[in-house]
C-alpha cells in the first residue's frame, strides 16, 4: 500500500496551494529532506556509458555493509522495440528529428573512415531519390492497370471480344474493316450477352437480355468489392483521405498503408468503378499511391526507423496520387503542400458541372434574345455563338470543389492543367476564391476535416484560430474528478511497482519526479519503452525480479547488501520533456502542438510538476469550446418569455399548457441559473 501510495500523488487544490505558497525554489527542492552526496567517489563510473559488463559496484548502508554485483546499465546497447509507437498513437516529431539530426552526424563522423562508409554515406544521400522514384513509378503503373481495368470490365457488363478475351469493345474493334464511322462500336468480332445466349442482336428479348446481364455483373462487382474489403482488408474501404490527412499529421494507424491493404484497394477499386457506382478514382488513388510509399519506405533504413521522415514520403506520394488521378503534376505537388490530400473530387466537380452549365445556358438565351442589353452590346453580334457553357461548367466544377475542399492555387493549376486553357485563370481564380468565401461563411470546416472530427482523429487544423482566452491549467489532467497523476520516482520504485502501474493505467507515458515530496521534474518515460526495457531486461540478465530497484538517475543510490540487481532505465528515459507553466495561455500552447507536432505536454509550476496535455486534450478541448460558443444574441432575446423544456424527466412529452408565465430574467446569473434548473429537471 505505501508503494501504491509513493506513486500515485495527484493535482488537487490542496497540492497546488501547498506549491504556490512556497517561498523559493530550495523550499521545494528540500521540502523532501533529502541531502544528494555528489562528492566524487567510485559511484561516478555508474555515470551513463562508463559501465561495461562485468563492472563492480559498492553498496553501502551506513557504511557498514559493502558487496559487490555486477550492474545492469542499459545504455550500453540499444533495447530493440525502444523509441516506436504503438497503433493509433501520435509521434513524437520532436523526438524523430532529434533521432534524424543524430543519425546524420554519426554517419557524417565515419564516412572518411573507409570507402564502404563513404558508400554508405551516399546510399543515405540519394534514398530519398530513389524512394520517390520508386513511388512514382508505382504509382503511375498501378493507376495505368487500375484504368485498363476498369475499362475492361466496363465493357464487360455489355458483352465480350470473342477474338480476343483482353480487349475492351473499342480495342476489339480497331483491326475490324466492317467498322465504319457512323457505326464505329459495331463489329463482328464483339458480341453482346444477348448475342451469345439466345442468339438474337436486337428485339425486345436481346433488350431484356442485355439489361439482366448488365444489372448481374454490376451487382457481382460490386458484391465482389465489398466482400474483399470487408474480408480481407476494412482499411481499403472509401477514399482513405480523411486518414490518410490524419497519418500526416503524425498519427498511427497499423495497416492502414500496408501491402495487404494496397492489394486489396487496387482490386476493389476496378471493381467498384466497373460496376457503375457514383464514385470516381481520384481519391483512391492518393491511398494507393501513399501505401506505394509506405512499402517503399521500408526498403531505406533512413525512412523505416523515422516516423517523421516517412511522413515525407507518404506527403510526395500523395502528390504523385493526384498527379497519375488527374495528369496534373504541377497541381499534385501544390495538392500536397496546400492541404494534405482532402476532397471528394468527381461528385463535387460534376455538382459543380452541372450547375455552371444551366447558368452558361442560362446566359446564352439571354444573349441571344436580347443581344442589345449593355452586358451584351459590345461582345456579341446578331447570331454569333459569343456564349460557351461548357466553360461556365468548367468554372462551376472548379469552384464547387473549391467550397468542399477550401483549396485555391492547387485548385487551380489542377484545372489549367486538366484543360490547358491559360486565358480562364483569371475566371477560375475569381470563382474559386468566391466559393471559398462562401464557404468559410458557414464555417471553416472542410468536408474531410468534419469526416476526421466524426472519426475522432486527433488532428489538430493549422488554420483554425484560437480566440478564447483559457490557460494550461485549465486544460491539463488530471482534473478534480479524475484520478490522481501517475508518476514514477527516479530511484524509490521496484520492478512490480512499475509493472503494476503500467497494468493498472492505460496511459500513454509517466513523468520521472524527484520524490513524492518534491514533485520536481527529472523526465518523461513512455509506456511502450518502460514495457520493452522491463521485458528485455528480464529475458537478458539474471538477477533481475520484480523487487528490483528501478533507477532513473545518474547515480545508483545506496542498497542493502541483500537487495537484488537494481534496474538502471535511464537511457529510455526523456531527460527534456517540453513543460510549459500552469499559467501559459492556451493559444499559446496550440501553437507550440501545432508547429512543433508534440504529443503531450507537461504542466509544472517552479519546477513541479501539476499534470499533463497531451494531442487529444487538446482536440476535446477545442471541440468543448466550440460547441459552447454559441452565436450573438439579438436584443428581444434577453425579453421574450422562457418555457420550460419540452420533455419531462421521464422521457416523455410535457402537457401542452397555455398561457404559460414565467417570472423576468434580471440578469446574465439569474438567467444561467433558470436555464440549469429547467434543464436539471430533464432526463437527455
């Protein structure tokens, strides 16, 4: 029980008036009455680093106990599993950059040593060519297969090439010389299912026959398609761009860009469009192209070990997606940089299509009726066609797309490139910006942003604004009515004790204080690498139980000469774990999780710490935000009449009463409290 007690010392107001009151940082850091001996002894070679195997340490107990054990230092080879994530977690970028920066000055440090680490060296200089490269080149196969394909198997539904079973019915007619222009999709070489079941080309039964056909191939394909993804691979399921956004961010997702899952897309996907679905290629075809990268990414050890660096790589394949999906590698690559892939690309644009074109025919009736209006007069001539409403569907595609998605210059160059009309940006730009407007008036949301929100993906949006005015404190955990915060000593706490608080809690890491007493920060260690180490460590060395003493400090403090081997896990411990105060503005602490994708953030005051914000803290917190901020009041509203709520506290309908008087609302006070009392009377 003490040791349960040791470790789990919470953030009440109790605590935090206790810290607030000290006078200086030396009350805090003394209030534990412990005196740290840092005079120079042979505990110095238990320094991280200085400890080989076969080392010999001394344990004294008043100085009258001594033996000598060998000691457990893991920094001495890194613990395979260490640094990694687990499934639908954030990264740590700050950590994966750090890695990255290391990484280049070890291999930067040995490439004069010899020529294979100068060889070495330039692998890890081009990989980042070679891997883009290898995801373009797949990308652009896979979406060449995925075309020929579909058309294949479009076809299918009407008939079959009885020459040659792989030819649609426009290939299987090139080499026909009964094929004429006005007749050009007939040949004797293509045979329709009518055709081929009851003999007969046309009539009533070679038209109720091809009918059935077509709605059984449609309905097989699409039967097909759904039984794969849903056997095989759930993650090939819709477009993959919300997750796909939300994997850019930072977030894990196992599987989700996997082998299995491109397989199965790209099947499905040909299936799918073969069976006439509304739905196009072109965001699928972004999913397919980042798993190319992901695979890929494998075969570098500069992009598989780094979280951070892949997400590079899945940002260029997403650009490759939109640039095989559209032929349009200029606006791919704008695609990618502007926002992450985002959009439902053929619904919006032919809604869009649609509407440009009965507004560009609109216009054309009116130009040719009443040719000699002012708008008219000097642009159009008696009977000159001086209207296209093709290009006002092409304006109206482009700017529906543009409300759904928020994009502008990808958009855009996307369109140019589509049509290669460089005389319509100016009118594309005008629509487009127009549209976005539009749509930031109703919210700044975007179609897949509340695709992610509903998915409860912790993204957080870097063109969101904060305007509220809360502090770190009013966001961090725990709260009052939470348990208290979990926490690890640097050198009080057994292997049990560990192993207990890991199954006890489903957190994702545990701050490292001095003592309970202090609660000053050493630093952070995460779930994963504390369950990793224990495991290793337990498997490796001997003497290592369960009532071993787990060391995260520099030094190893003294023991009884009984004691077991103790457990030294400094080395997977975090030694500058970001903190902000208790008082730093939460606008301010948005930016930082923004710009700087952190995962979590502790909260200290002088030094001890108070609780923690991690990523998805902070989306509840935004979100709870947004739901209470409620549009301006106008001014009856504070004068009209208040009813009460229209169910009563068993679920049911209130009586309908008339004439209903409630006494006036005085004030802001008064009326919040009327509003609680009537809605505490309410079951929800």
């Amino acid at each position: 029980m003490e040791s349960e007690q040791l470790f789990h010392r919470g953030y009440y107001r109790n605590s935090y008036n206790s810290i607030t009151s000290a006078s200086s940082d030396e009350e805090l850091l003394d209030g534990a009455g412990v005196i740290m001996d840092f005079q120079t002894s042979e505990d110095d070679n238990l320094l991280d680093g200085d400890t080989a195997v076969g080392t010999h340490y001394t344990m004294t107990n008043g100085g009258s106990i001594s033996s000598s054990t060998h000691l457990l230092d893991l920094l001495d080879e890194p613990i395979p599993g260490v640094g990694t994530y687990d499934d639908f977690h954030t990264i740590d970028w700050v950590r994966e950059r750090c890695k990255d920066r290391e990484r280049h000055r070890r291999i930067n440090s040995k490439k004069k040593e010899s020529a294979w680490e100068m060889t070495k060296s330039l692998y890890d200089a081009w990989s980042g060519w070679l891997v883009v490269t290898l995801t373009g080149l797949a990308s652009g196969a896979l979406a060449g297969l995925i075309d020929i394909a579909a058309d294949w198997m479009t076809d299918l539904k009407e008939g079959i090439c009885l020459s040659a079973l792989w030819y649609n019915h426009e290939q299987c007619c090139w080499g026909s010389n009964e094929t004429t222009f006005e007749e050009r999709d007939k040949c004797p070489q293509w045979k329709t299912w009518a055709e081929l079941i009851i003999g007969q080309a046309e009539g009533p039964g070679s038209y109720i026959m091809n009918y059935i056909m077509y709605i059984f191939w449609a309905l097989s394909f699409a039967f097909l398609a759904v039984s794969l993804v849903k056997v095989f691979a759930p993650y090939a399921c819709g477009s993959g761009i919300p997750e796909i956004k939300t994997i850019l961010s930072g977030f894990i997702i196992r599987g989700y860009l996997g082998k299995w899952t491109l397989m199965i897309k790209t099947i499905t996907l040909v299936l799918a469009v073969a069976s006439g679905l509304s739905l196009g290629k072109e965001g699928p075809l972004v999913h397919v192209a980042c798993c190319c990268g992901n695979i890929f990414s494998y075969l570098f050890p500069k992009y598989s070990t780094n979280e951070a660096k892949k997400r590079e790589v899945l940002s260029a394949a997403s650009a490759a997606g939109v640039s095989v999906a559209f032929g349009a590698p200029i606006g791919g690559v704008l695609f990618s940089l502007e926002e992450v892939p985002s959009g439902l690309f053929i619904p919006s644009m032919a809604i869009g299509a649609i509407a440009g074109r009965i507004v560009g025919i609109a216009v054309e009736q009116l130009a040719y009726y009443h040719h000699d209006w002012f708008i008219f007069k000097e642009w159009c001539e008696v009977g000159a066609d001086c209207i296209t409403p093709g290009l006002y569907a092409m304006v109206g595609a482009a700017a529906c797309l543009g409300g759904v998605t928020r994009m502008t210059v990808s958009l855009v160059v996307i369109v140019f490139e589509l049509t290669g009309g460089l005389e319509y940006i100016v009118p594309l730009m005008a629509a487009v910006m127009t549209s976005k407007w539009v749509g930031d008036a109703f919210g700044r949301e975007g179609i897949y942003e509340a695709h992610i929100r509903l998915n409860g993906y912790p993204f957080l949006d870097a063109k969101e604004e904060f305007t509220h005015t809360t502090l770190a404190a009013d966001v961090m955990r725990p709260r009052r009515s939470d348990p208290p915060l979990a926490v690890l000593t640097q050198d009080n706490m057994t292997v049990d004790d560990i192993e207990n608080m890991i199954n006890e809690t489903s957190y994702n890491g545990f701050p490292v204080i001095m003592s309970k007493e202090s609660q000053r920060l050493v630093g952070f260690a995460l779930r994963r690498d504390l369950t990793i180490a224990i495991e290793s460590a337990r498997k490796k060395q001997e003497g290592i139980v369960g009532s071993s003493r787990v060391c995260f400090a520099q030094h190893t403090p003294s023991l009884p000469a009984e004691s077991p081997r103790p457990l030294k896990l400094r080395s997977i411990l975090d030694m500058s774990p970001f903190t902000v105060t208790d008082h730093t503005p939460m606008e301010i602490v948005v930016d930082i999780f923004r710009k700087l994708g952190l995962r979590q953030c502790l909260v200290t005051h002088n030094g001890s710490v108070l609780g923690i914000i991690t990523k998805k803290n902070m989306v509840a917190h935004l979100e709870e935000l947004t739901r209470r901020a409620e549009p301006l009041t106008p001014p009856w509203y504070h004068h009209k009449k208040r009813y009460p709520p229209s169910y009563g506290p068993d679920g049911k309908p209130r009586p309908r009463v008339h004439n209903v008087q409630l006494s006036p609302v005085t004030s802001e006070g008064e009326e919040a409290g009327e509003e609680a009392r009537l809605l505490s009377s309410t079951t929800l």
